[in-house]
C-alpha cells in the first residue's frame, strides 16, 4: 500500500468516526434527520476543510472528492437509522471523538508536511484538523466547545502533532509509527476523561455587586 493510499484511507476512517460523533451528539439533541447529517457532515469535515484552507489547497478535498461527502452523509444516516441501538450514547459520542481527533490530526500533519508547511506551522495545523470538527459539533448542538473547557483536548491534538513531525524528521512515516502517533492522542484523551484531568483555570473571581444607593437603615 502507498502512502497516499494508506493516508485517504486514514482519511476516510477519520471522517467517518467523526461523522459518528457528530451525527450521535445531534441525535441526543432531538435532530430530525437533515439536522442529523448536517451536524455529521461538519464535524466529519469542518476541520479538513479548515487545513486545506491553511495550506491553500483549493477547493478542499472535502468538496473536490465525492468519497469524503459521502462517507460523512452515509455514516450520519446510518447513525440516525441505528441510534436506538446505541447504548449509553454520550460515551459513545465521547469515544468516537477521541478516535477522530487522533486521525485527523495524524493526517493533518501530514497533509502539512506534505505542503511543505515548516515544523512549527504543521503542529498547529494538524492541532487544527483534529480540534475543528468538534468545535462545529458543539457549536451547532448549543454545547461550549469541548477545546474551550478544561479538558485536555487542544493539548493531546498538539502532543500527536508534534510526535508525527518528530518521526518524520527521523524518516519515519510508515503505517507503524503514524499509528503509534494516533494512539498516543487517543489513549490521552481517553485516560484524560477517565481521571478527570484537565488544564489550570484562572482563580480570579468577580467581586460582590453592590446595589447602588445608601444602605438600608
């Protein structure tokens, strides 16, 4: 298998579990089934179409090859036929995100590299690839964005990207070491939610309100 080969395919798993995430987080929000696979369809691509954009590869590939259309579109519809069957939906939502963040910023980095993006700019691109299609999720289901909160996220994307340009500088992107890349970003992310890690949070806090006037007698 070549690497263009082996980078679609990962590609293509990559939108479909997002898809999955999506579509699962609209049908827990009571989506018909054009909000199902709207929701699907931007977390699955959202964050492709965003490092496309930044390496300046127009149109994205999201638009120029049917496959990622439509592996987005047939995987929230098989999530919205299927769902009743999907048992404890938020873990599910959860996993499959962990799983998406992974690849995408796998092959966000990559695709960077590949742009000849310098080493720096591809770790933030591929962070970008992997964060962008979760923000869309959450934003359109009326959630504050998982990367805004104090969960590690942004962070286990940007670790991933900095390992696959590490291993590429050191010549080695084959399948083995890009999938120890990815899961190194999804074991993160999972261990993060299971021991409720999260980043430092600032401790200012607002001072009382003072009603205005003179103080009751």
């Amino acid at each position: 298998m070549t690497t263009s080969t082996a980078l679609l395919l990962a590609d293509l798993v990559g939108v479909a579990v997002f898809a999955a995430s999506g579509a699962s987080a609209a049908v827990a929000k009571r989506l018909d089934l054009f909000g199902v696979v709207f929701v699907g369809f931007v977390a699955a691509l959202g964050g492709g179409i965003l490092r496309d954009l930044v390496v300046d590869e127009v149109p994205p590939l999201a638009f120029a090859d049917w496959r990622y259309a439509a592996t987005a579109v047939a995987t929230s519809a098989i999530v919205f036929r299927w769902h009743p069957h999907l048992a404890r939906l938020r873990t599910t939502v959860l996993v499959l995100d962990a799983a998406g963040l992974a690849l995408f910023t796998v092959t966000g980095t990559l695709r960077a590299l590949d742009a000849q993006v310098p080493p720096v700019g591809a770790c933030l691109v591929g962070m970008l690839t992997g964060i962008g299609g979760g923000l869309g999720r959450d934003l359109l289901t009326g959630e504050i964005p998982v990367v805004l909160r104090r969960e590690i996220y942004a962070v286990a994307a940007l670790l991933g990207a900095v390992a696959v340009v590490v291993l590429d500088g050191l010549g080695r992107t084959g399948p083995a070491p890009l999938t120890a890349a990815a899961t190194l970003v999804f074991g993160l992310r999972l261990v993060a939610l299971r021991r409720r890690w999260s980043a430092p949070v600032s401790t200012f806090r607002l001072p009382p309100h003072t009603p205005d006037g003179p103080p009751a007698s």
